[in-house]
C-alpha cells in the first residue's frame, strides 16, 4: 500500500463500515487496529452497526 499524499503531513483516514455477525466485525476491527499500526500515513476507522 502507497501512502496517501495530502501536503498537510496529517494521517488520511480511511472510514471502514460494517453490518453484520458481531464476529466478523470483531475480526475486522482488529484488522483495522493491526493496519493503524503498521501504516503511519493511514488511519482506518471501524464503525459498526447492528440492526
């Protein structure tokens, strides 16, 4: 994965959204939380919703 290039030198945020078996969401926000730490430049932002 490239960084993402704003100019202003903050973290680009990236919103990741999710419906379904709490599970797998918990799986995917772990991800996220794996990614945040490993790309300095992205910041993934799990959101959840149940209906």
């Amino acid at each position: 994965m490239e960084p993402l290039e704003d100019g202003d030198g903050e973290r680009e945020e990236i919103g990741v959204f999710f419906c379904g078996p709490k599970p797998l969401g918990n799986l995917i926000d772990e991800q996220c939380a794996l990614l945040n730490q490993s790309t300095p430049d992205v910041e993934f932002s799990f959101h959840s919703e149940n209906f």
